[in-house]
C-alpha cells in the first residue's frame, strides 16, 4: 500500500523534478519554502498538471505512466481535494455542496456515512446556509466534510489553514488530526507552516527548489545535520509523550517519552492524555555534570551520539541518546571544544524550552 | 391606441419581436460553447476568433450587410450551399434576416458569456473533479449556474440589440411586409412618407422600452454586486 511518483515539470523559471514514496495511510507532509514545488507535487498527483511528465501509481493502479499512453482524469481517480481558498460552490448552499460528491459516488463504494461526517467536522447546524454566509473556518470545515462525502481513496489538501488567523487554524487542526484515524483515509498535505507539520505529519516530504531533499518520520527528518540552510534553525526533535502526572501546585504536568521525562506547564493537559512535543536543537545545552541549582527544569542524562559542523561556523550539532529517545543540540563550537565532546561521553542536556504541539 | 397604430405596424411590431426572440435563443445556443472556448483557449486560433467575433462592433451594419448578401445570394458560398440542400436562397427571406441577425448580435452575446466564464475561473471545475464530476457534468452543474448573470446580460443585450437593428435587415431583408419589413425599417418608411405621429408612436415607444431593458440590467446588476 503506498503512493509511487516520479515528476518532471519545466515552466522555463520553475522545474520540479521529484520522486518519491509515501506510504498510504497517514498524513503524509509536504513542507517547504514557497516556490518550493510542493502545491506543484500536490497538482501532479491529482492529475492537474497535464504538462508533468512521469508515472503515478497508488495502491497497485496506474494513473498515469512514462510513456503518456495513460493518463487517469482527475475524476475518475477518486481523489478528494481541499484548497487554500474557500471554493464552495457559492451557487449551492451548505447541504447541496455536501451532496455534490456524494451523489456521484456510488453505493458500494462509500466510505464514510453522511451523518459520521458531519459530525466529525461539526457543520450540522450550517445546512442550510450559503456559502457566503460562513466564516472562512466554516467554510474550510465543509470543503473538507464535502471532500470526503465523495468517499475518496485519497486526500490532498493544499495549504488549507494558510487562509485562515491563528483562532481558527485551532479551531479546525483537531478535525485534521481526526480524520486519519476516524475514517482511514490517507492525506497528503502541504504546508509551510511548522506547527501543522509537527502536529499532523506521520510522515515527512521535504521540497527545496522542486527537489525532494528529505523524507521519513518527522522527527527523523527535523533532527537531520544536514538540512538546508533555510531550515537550520528548525533543527529538532518530535517525542510522542504520554501525560503521567500533573501537579495541581505548582501546575505542572510530566510527560514520559522512553528513558525521556519532561515537566511542562499544565495548560490543557491532563493525565492518560497522549501528546507530541517538540524540543529545538537551539533550545537545548550540554554540561558534563547535572547542575540541580540551575533554575532549568528539564535535565536529561544522556550519552552523544555524533557530533557534526552546524550551518554557521560558530555552532555545532550534537546527537544524543537519552535512554531511548533521540535528543539534538546546538551549541558554540567554542563549547564543543571545550568540553571535548565526543561519541560515547555522557553528558547532562539542559532543556530550555518544550514546545506543546 | 390600436387606432393610432396601422395593421402594418402591429405586423412590424410582431416580426420584430420573433427576429429578437429567435435571434436570441439560437444566439445563446451557439455563443455559450464559442465562449466557452474563447475564455479557456490560449491558441492564436482562439485569439483570432475572439477579434472575428466583435468585429460587428466596429463594422457600420451596411458593410456586413453587404458581404453577407453577396455569400447568401446565388452565387455566393452559402446561397449556393443553401440551393444544394434545397433550402433555396436565403436573402429576403425571414431565415436570411434571422442569420444576419444573429451575426450582427454575435458579440453581444459572446461577451458577455465570455466575461462571466473568465471570472469563474478554473478552480470551481477543479473542485466539481474532485468530486467525481466528468468535465460535461460540471459545466451544467457548476459553470451554466455561475454564469447565470452573463446569460441574462448576453440574452438581454441580444435581444435589445436585434430589436434595434437596420442597417443589415435593409441590406438582407429588404423591405417586405409581413415577411422583413421590421419595426426599424417600418419608422423610417413613416418617416421617408413624411408620417411624423406614426414615426414618433413607434421610435418612442422603441425609446421606452429600450430603456427600461437596459434600466432593469443595471439594476439587476447592482443587486447581485450587493449581495
């Protein structure tokens, strides 16, 4: 089960020249800079880009191939899409927008009940309205609900919070995280907003000048030495947590990552809750022994992996194992020096900061 | 006012009226896939019709008069394509008036249809695939209810246009009671006979009802901007 494409698409300025895997369940991530080729990927896979030459099979059927004797439409590839910009159809109201898709989709091949989806995304108070009567939440929330009425194999979406302000990408990012599980559909996403990728990405595409230039597991991916420039001071790691405690006094909660445990503040959390935190390299410092007098809570033992030249001359990145989990750093190569890091030393990682996704 | 206007009006009035309402439904018919194409179409060819098509908007009606007469007539292309399908010739003719008209309207309607396709962009057809739609199933059930505005103006403007016309029936139609002769051709006969009342009944009746046509576009217009 997985997603094979290779493209090669030349507008003269921009060329993007891709291959890639993903696998088919999940929400795969398409992250990079604008310009980077990734809603162009996203185009190709859907069938939209005629001018792409390559081949595209999911799950064992051919959309299109090398030699151009084969190429699937888009509307028979079964193939959802959500865009940026609201585009309900502003002729039909909320219901008919819905109904759209799943009128056209046969019987046998739905996936998803009416009622289940409407419920997932919360719109069944919205019925009867006009598309111009909806805010811009709203409306991303029925596009998506009127995408997968059509019972999709597939479901691309094209940057579809880049739109909104910041209280409504909360409002809709749970819905996302949702639908995976809920309803098994695969999702390809493009973003190029961090926040989405940690929180939503099983796994990660990274694009640079319409060239893949990683891909894997987010955390594999982020906590790469060697990603472009751009990306250097997003250098970290992603931890899948689980909230074991909080405490009431001091409003804290601990979270446990294997051989990892973390207090953060207890802002929305509560125990038995499963949750991913990321932790920058730029965050994170070394020292040779555990300084409990230090106002830093979060002290890990650890031992270094590797250590390697980071993108500016005056830093350095180290890869630690702390019991289990991986653990990035960056720090002067002053202190590099001093400390005269090397594989196998253990050493204490002081967290600066966790970031709640 | 039935007194005020001769039988010979009223049978004006009428052909005037099914000159507009034929011109316009035909005119619709064809000019939607035309401005289908000129919209989505970035070839020369496309380009190259787009400037065929308004070129009735330049040209004084006599001149396309002319050279439609002289390819509807015997010897012309059409006359003799006409003859050979047994239709015989079309100048003079209600049929010949109803093809002029139709390519004396022609920008009237492409335009307006064109426009509106334009703004509808591609987008909402990208969506209607993405919903399983083939291309001919989102073009009635997405593209003809957007454009519903640019039908209205395309249907209006031809219909007001046709109406109005007379360089090209005189050139095509003539001057044929019951058959050709159509309102504007009737108001100048009144007024070459020096009949100033009968002249003024029609023109400004014609003046009226013009007005209030393009009265109620704007005002239709105006509304769909608010909402």
């Amino acid at each position: 089960m997985s997603l094979d494409a290779r493209f090669a698409l030349d507008y003269g300025d921009f060329a993007l020249d891709v291959c890639l895997q993903l696998p088919a369940s999940g929400v795969s991530v398409l992250f990079g800079p604008s310009g980077s080729g990734k809603s162009s990927l996203l185009r190709c896979i859907a069938g939209l880009e005629p001018a792409a030459r390559g081949s595209l099979s999911f799950n064992q059927q051919c959309w299109q191939n090398d030699a151009g004797q084969r190429f699937v439409p888009l509307h028979q590839r079964q193939i959802g899409m959500v865009f940026q910009e609201p585009s309900l159809f502003a002729h039909l109201d909320v219901a008919a927008n819905l109904r759209f898709g799943w009128q056209r989709t046969p019987a046998a091949q739905r996936r998803a009940g009416w009622q289940q989806v409407i419920d997932l995304l919360g719109i069944g108070h919205l019925l009867a309205r006009r598309p111009d009567r909806l805010s811009g939440g709203e409306r991303q929330r029925v596009a998506i609900a009127r995408a997968l009425l059509a019972s999709p194999q597939l479901l691309l979406l094209d940057e579809p919070l880049a739109a909104l302000d910041f209280a409504r990408k909360q409002e809709i990012l749970p819905y996302l995280e949702n639908l995976p599980r809920e309803l098994d559909i695969p999702l390809i996403y493009v973003t190029h907003a961090f926040e989405e990728v940690v929180r939503l990405a099983d796994h990660l595409l990274l694009l640079q000048q319409g060239r893949v230039v990683a891909q894997g597991a987010p955390s594999q991916v982020l906590s790469r030495f060697d990603l472009p420039p751009e990306f250097a001071d997003e250098i970290s790691v992603v931890l899948q947590t689980q909230v074991t405690d909080v405490d009431t006094h001091y409003q804290l909660a601990t979270l446990q990552a294997p051989g990892v445990t973390l207090q953060v503040p207890a802002s929305g959390l509560w125990p038995g809750q499963a949750r991913r935190v990321r932790i920058h390299a730029r965050d994170v410092s070394l020292a040779l022994h555990d300084h409990p007098d230090s106002s830093i809570l979060n002290r890990l033992p650890a031992t270094v992996l590797t250590t390697s030249p980071a993108e500016h001359p005056a830093h350095a990145l180290v890869r630690l194992d702390a019991g289990g989990s991986e653990i990035v750093a960056r720090i002067t190569r002053r202190s590099h020096h001093l400390l005269q890091l090397a594989p196998g030393m253990p050493v204490w990682a002081q967290i600066k900061s966790v970031v709640l996704v | 006012m039935a007194a005020l206007l001769s039988p010979d009006d009223w049978s004006a009035i009428r052909l005037s009226l099914q000159l507009a309402g034929a011109t316009t439904v035909l005119l619709l018919l064809l000019a939607t896939p035309l401005a289908w194409w000129l919209a989505r179409s970035r070839s020369v060819a496309a380009a190259a019709v787009g400037a065929l098509v308004t070129l009735p908007l330049v040209l004084p009606p006599t001149v396309l008069g002319f050279y439609l007469l002289l390819a509807l007539g015997q010897n012309g292309w059409i006359g003799q394509l006409t003859q050979a399908l047994g239709l015989g010739l079309l100048p003079f003719t209600f049929g010949g008036l109803l093809l002029a008209s139709m390519l004396y309207s022609l920008p009237f309607a492409v335009q307006p249809l064109q426009q509106a396709f334009a703004a509808i962009g591609p987008r909402p057809l990208e969506v209607a695939a993405s919903l399983r739609a083939s291309p001919l199933d989102a073009f009635f059930s997405v593209v003809l209810p957007l454009a519903r505005p640019g039908f209205i103006t395309a249907a209006i403007m031809s219909f007001a246009h046709t109406l109005g016309e007379f360089g090209v029936v005189l050139m095509i139609g003539g001057n044929i009671p019951g058959a050709t002769r159509v309102l504007s051709v009737q108001i100048y006969d009144h007024v070459e006979a020096l009949e100033y009342p009968q002249a003024h009944w029609l023109a400004g009746g014609m003046l009226l009802f013009s007005f209030v046509v393009l009265l109620a576009l704007h005002l239709f217009k105006r509304q769909r901007e608010q909402t």
